[in-house]
C-alpha cells in the first residue's frame, strides 16, 4: 500500500529501472493509487484521478523529470505542513470547546479568530462552518448553557425557598412565547414546589378586559394591586428583552415591578439581551447569553423554560416526585 506521494515516486523508479523499454518509460502495470504510466508497446494515457497529485496528472510521460518530483515532493511537503498546523488548531480549539466533536473542530480550524492563540474572549464558533442549521442551533444552545452563572440560580432558589417559608406567592409575568411558558411554570412550581403560583395570562377575560377598558400598559399591575401583592410574595419575568419603557417594549412588565419594588415583593427574572429594567431591580436575575444576535428570542424563551425546570427540580424546592421518575 502507497503511503505517500514520495513513496509513490519511489516505487515508481524502481519499476523504471526494470522496465525492459525506452529510457522515461515504466512498466505497464498499477503502482498504487491509481497510476498507470506506460511501457514498451504500451501507449495508454495516465489514468486521471482527482485524489492524485495535479503534477503527476498533467505530465505525463515524463512525470518523473528532476523538476516534477521536485514539485512533486514540495507539494507533499506543504501538505504535512498544513496538516500539522491544522491539528494544533484543533488542539487549541479542544482546549477552549471541549464539548464540540473533532469532526466540527475540523470544519472551524481555518477560522482565524477561533484559533488565535492571544484570543481569550466569549466567541461562538458553532456560527461558522455548519453543515446544517439544526447543527447551529443546537450547537448555540450549548455554547449558553455553558455561559449561565449557576451561583445566579443557587440565589435564585434560595430566594423562592424563602418566599414559600414565609407563605408567599409567586406571581409570573410574560408576554407572548413567555406568557406560555409563565402559565407552564405556574403548574410545575405549584405541582412540584409546594408554591402558590398564579399568571395573569391565565385569566383571560380579566386581561382582555383590563387591556380593552384600562389599556395595555397597566394590565399585569392592576392585576397585582388586585391581588393584593405584598412584601412576602415574589414576581418572577420572563422575558426576552426585560421591558424598556425608553424602546416602549413590554412597558406593562415595567410598571408591574415598580408597584412589585413599591410593596417589597421579592424580584427574579429569566431574560435575555441585556436583561432591559428587569436586570436593573430585581433580586436576582438570570439573563441569558446572547451568543447569535439573529436568535435572541427563541433561545431566551426556550431557556426560560430550562431554567424554570432546574429551580422547580432543585432539591430546595422539589418536594413532589414528577410522575416518570417515580414509576418502576
């Protein structure tokens, strides 16, 4: 078996010096990976393959002048050299992303931002080189899990134990994908946790009426006053942006944890970007990584539903089995 191009220049003199033709011609048979040069009486054309070496494809019969293995060689040469460079790359790139297979290490190695040995910031390299956006998405999704600071949700589940110590409630606001999320997670905490949850999403016909009569941007602290919300209950946001009444995003999130502040409820958020007037006064707030800016908003609403799941599974809170994991 040829290893090499040089060692398929080398065989390929050895059957030159016992071919029994002109001088520059081999004998008429396969010296490896798929050359066929010509002998005595034999004038085929070389056999083109494009996994051989262009230099030994394009001269023919006198493939084996001093010029061409010298290119020929050269070649090979410059090849192992880029190969060994390659592997450092993926070496440097294993040490930073560990969690990514060498098969995708390979595909992101000739990325110079990736591979510069003084480059120690926070960049995604599954944004590069993909071989399928589903590969990316999911590759995103644990480049984030990776960022999150875990002491944020130790603290996080410290304060919802004490909110169920003291008889509190636990109120979820969200608009949209995580009004969704806020009505699941009012199951799960109250299911699972042992806390009394509610979201005001739920109620449907007091929200709709609320918006119709009072307007969108009170609708969730009307709903809180109505409730009665006081210093020993909480509020948890989910959101992707954590409202801005600067952008007039999601300003009835705003005016809801003013009233939460105003009464001292406790305060957590799940959100995302730069976590907006949420992550500016709550109590302990979790924002999730922005690692591609064109998917913001799936990835912090579908982390939001990661998180809520670790807090309500945390065995500070956890005091009802879920149905699968206690059948045999």
């Amino acid at each position: 078996m040829v290893k090499s191009l040089a060692d398929m220049v080398a065989k390929a003199e050895s059957l030159i010096s016992h071919c029994p033709g002109r001088p520059g011609q081999a004998a008429t048979q396969n010296f490896g990976n798929g050359f066929r040069p010509n002998c005595v009486g034999s004038r085929r054309p070389l056999r083109r393959s494009r996994s051989d070496a262009p230099y030994l494809l394009e001269h023919g019969d006198d493939f084996l002048s001093t010029a061409t293995r010298t290119k020929i060689l050269a070649k090979e040469q410059e090849s192992q050299t880029i190969a060994v460079q390659r592997e450092q790359k993926v070496v440097l790139l294993d040490s930073r992303f560990p969690q990514i297979n060498r098969s995708f290490l390979l595909a992101i190695s000739n990325y110079p931002r990736l591979t510069d040995p003084t480059f120690a910031g926070s960049v995604s390299p599954y944004r590069h080189s993909m071989s399928s956006y589903s590969e990316k998405h999911l590759a995103e999704t644990v480049e984030i899990a990776q960022q999150i600071d875990s002491a944020v949700l130790e603290e996080m589940a410290d304060l919802l134990l004490a909110v169920r110590e003291r008889g509190g409630r636990l109120f979820f606001l969200g608009v949209g994908g995580s009004a969704a999320n806020a009505s699941h997670a009012v199951n799960d905490f109250r299911k699972i946790a042992g806390l009394e949850c509610y979201a005001p999403t739920d109620n449907v016909s007091e929200l709709t009426a609320r918006t119709n009569d009072e307007g969108w941007a009170s609708v969730f602290v009307e709903w809180l006053r109505g409730s009665r919300l006081n210093a020993k209950d909480a509020v948890m946001v989910f959101s992707v942006g954590g409202g801005s009444l600067e952008k007039n995003v999601s300003p009835n999130l705003v005016s809801a944890l003013q009233h939460a502040k105003e009464v001292k409820a406790s305060v957590l958020g799940i959100v995302g970007r730069d976590g907006g007037y949420t992550a500016t006064v709550a109590d302990a707030v979790c924002i999730v990584p922005t690692v591609n800016p064109q998917n913001v908003t799936p990835h912090s609403e579908a982390f939001q539903a990661v998180i809520w799941h670790l807090l309500v599974s945390h065995p500070k809170l956890k005091v009802q089995q879920t149905k699968w994991e206690s059948t045999r």
